[in-house]
C-alpha cells in the first residue's frame, strides 16, 4: 500500500475494523486519514464510515481533494461500531460490510480490537482470544489475499479488575502477529510509555481522550500518531512475509465423515449421537456435497450431537495425548435462532471441568463461517469428545437450529481447515 501511495498513480483503498474508540470524528482512525491526506497532497481522500442500521457505508466525506491533474483517490472504509468484537463480522455483517468492497478490493486491512473481546485473566481464556481474532482475519485475507493485514494492540483499560487485561491481550496480539506475518502496532506500549496512561484516558477508564476533553493530553492524537509512525515508506525496506489464509491450508482429519456423507440410521450421521436434538440432511442450504447437518433442539436444557471415541481406537492416541488439537465446524446459525449458548465443545476425559467451548456471538447469524476451538487432550489421553449444540441450555424454542456444512478436527493449534 505505502509504496502505491508514494508512486501517486494508483487508488488506494484502507478497511479499517474497530469499536468505539475509533468511530467518532475526534478519533484515531478520523485523523490518522486526516494525516495521510497531509502526507500524499496529490490523492483525493475520502472517508467513509459504516452504518450498522443500514448495513452500508456512508456516502464518503472528503477530507482532501488532490493536486494531481487526475487525482487518484484514497477511501478509508471505517467499519467501527460501538460495542463490537471481531465476533461481530462474521456473519452476515461479513457479506455487507466486506464483500461488497470487492470492486475496490482493500490494498490494507487493520484490526483494532480487544477491549469488547473476553476476559483474559486465565490461561484457557487466553486459548479463546486468538480464535476469535483469526476467525475473522483468516476469512478476511482468503477473500483478499493481496491485503497486508496489521492487527494492533488498544489503550490499557482502567476499569475495576480489567487494569491487566489490555496488557496481556497486547501480548497475545503481538504473538499472533508474528506467527502469522501480520504487521502489529503497540498501541498499548505508545501510552504506558507516556508514563501516566490514565490522564490520556477518559473518566471512564476506557476510550482515549479527544480535543472535547481538553487541556488534558489527548490519548486519540497519541494513538493516530502510534499509527502514522508505522505508515511511512522505505523502499529499501524488506517485504513482510504473510502467510496465506490457514483456513485454505489441508490438515490431517484426526476423525472420519467431516462432511456427513455417511448416514446409514436415518436420524442421524455415522458416528454421532443425539441429545434432545433432531438431526436431519439439510438439501437447501449447504456448501459441500449434497447435504449439510440440520441440528433442531427439541427440549428444555442441554441438545446436542455428540461424537465421541477413544483416540486409541481412532487410531491417534499418540497423535493427541497431551498435545493440542484444533476442532472447527463450518456453521450457519439462522437469524430466527437469537439465542447466545450456540456452538461448540471439546472434552477429553476430564470431562466438563477441563472441557473448552467455543460459542457463536448472537449478532453473528445468516452466514456460514467458521467457529473453532483449540484444546490440549491430557495425557493419557483415553477419551475424545466433540459436541455440537443449537442450544446449550435454556428453554426449548423450535428456532433454536444450526446447520454444520462439515467439521475439521487436526493437530496442533492452527486451524487447517482445506
């Protein structure tokens, strides 16, 4: 993208995917296109910011027009909205807010996410945190894989019993970033470096300052400035190396039927059993074969379909036993179903108190998207278990479906899910 803008021919479009710290005029991603424009006079800048009642992005406000004699344009595509995760897109946020954007694909792509994301303060919660970051990334760079992708970390939060939580997201982030060759900008850093990061926070212990809280140290020109310092070209600069989508890379299937071709008892696929759940072939909507999975809850509490076996008789106990395993489901969760207890759980024989679960955002409906987890199976490793649930507990309601396309279950920790 830098070196596009500093050949000053070629339009240049920027996804930027935030919350509240970032919709507003006064903020960081506001004055950080503000400071491109200063940087490239010849573009035409244009920002657009995304309107969550409409599902559309709002006609583009012109920060700058260009000296150029045909001005290229820069749009900065702001799809930040209150109170939102990563969780947020990708549903049916994902189709409207960025597949439409393919007729001016993104040259970059910045997250800047964590404070709406969840607890950090154990270590199975940080097992949860990089999952629901690259669920959204990884879809993200496999419809656009030309993006660079910088993902960053936010301001700490002083928020009774969250002051260590931005820091240890900032650090999972980073990690994440480098695993992943993803640019990453430590915003976090830039205000702990200040020496006292509360008076560049508003009394809400939460979103940086801005002008309207003046004369106290404006914590979003801090931020923006964070941003511009890694926004600077150097063309003898090495190129980054980011790794294509790993939801486009195979892995070996640690069980068998992942599409749920094989149905030899009717009410349900080989190798499963049902819990107050009705299983039937979905032939409408699915994405592989000829059918997908149609799960319905059918009583009060806890349904579900389970697959369960040991790894010794799936033949990978030494693949699984005290290693880590990733377990993914390609899930289409109706908009009708406005429960939040969906989704998905692994157990090993320490059954529910060492289980994790992975559940799909209530705002994440009407579009199949993957929901996975990763979990180490404790040594001696005699029991695998994976549960799909439309409904994890609660009252029965005949909207609480789920359609799973198919399941990917591999080693390690990167969900390879081709």
């Amino acid at each position: 993208m830098l070196s596009k803008l500093n050949r000053g021919t070629d339009n240049v479009d920027i996804l930027y995917i935030g919350d509240s710290t970032g919709n507003e005029p006064a903020e960081h991603i506001y004055l950080e296109t503000q400071a491109l424009a200063a940087q490239f006079p010849k573009y035409t800048v244009n920002y657009r910011l995304w309107n969550d009642t409409s599902r559309t992005y709002d006609a583009a406000t012109v920060i700058q027009t260009g000296t150029a004699p045909t001005p290229p344009t820069i749009t900065m595509w702001n799809c930040s909205v209150s109170g939102f995760s990563t969780l947020n897109f990708i549903g049916e946020r994902f189709t409207q807010a960025f597949e439409s954007l393919t007729a001016t694909p993104p040259d970059l792509i910045m997250v800047s996410h964590s404070h709406n994301m969840y607890d950090v303060s154990s270590a199975n919660l940080r097992a949860a945190f990089r999952p629901n970051m690259l669920i959204l990334t990884e879809e993200l760079t496999q419809i656009y894989p030309d993006a660079g992708v910088i993902i960053m970390s936010q301001n700490p939060s002083f928020t009774a019993g969250r002051e260590t939580w931005q820091s240890i997201k900032a650090t999972e982030l980073q990690a994440l970033a480098a695993r992943r060759g993803y640019g990453f900008i430590d915003v976090h850093q830039a205000f702990i470096d200040t020496g006292n990061p509360v008076a560049y926070t508003k009394s809400d212990g939460i979103h940086p300052t801005t002008t309207s809280d003046a004369p106290a140290p404006n914590g979003s020109v801090l931020w923006a400035d964070t941003v511009m310092r890694a926004l600077q070209y150097h063309g003898a600069a090495p190129t980054p190396t980011q790794r294509p989508s790993y939801f486009l890379e195979p892995g070996r299937s640690l069980i068998s039927n992942t599409e749920f071709a094989t149905w030899t008892d009717p009410a349900f696929p080989d190798g499963w059993t049902l819990t107050n759940c009705l299983a039937e072939k979905d032939t409408v909507n699915f994405e592989t074969g000829t059918h997908a999975l149609k799960l319905t809850a059918v009583a009060t509490g806890a349904s579900m379909a389970q697959f369960s076996a040991s790894p010794a008789s799936l033949g990978i106990k030494g693949l699984v036993s005290g290693k880590l395993i990733t377990v993914g489901i390609r899930v289409f969760v109706p908009a009708t179903n406005t429960i939040a207890s969906v989704g998905v759980a692994v157990r090993d024989q320490g059954g529910s108190t060492t289980q994790r679960r992975q559940d799909i955002s209530s705002t994440s409906r009407g579009r199949f998207h993957w929901l996975y987890l990763t979990k180490r199976i404790d040594s001696p490793g005699t029991l695998l278990v994976i549960q799909i649930s439309p409904q994890w507990s609660g009252s029965f309601d005949a909207s609480h479906t789920m359609t799973v396309d198919r399941i990917r279950a591999v080693e390690g920790d990167v969900p390879r899910f081709a």
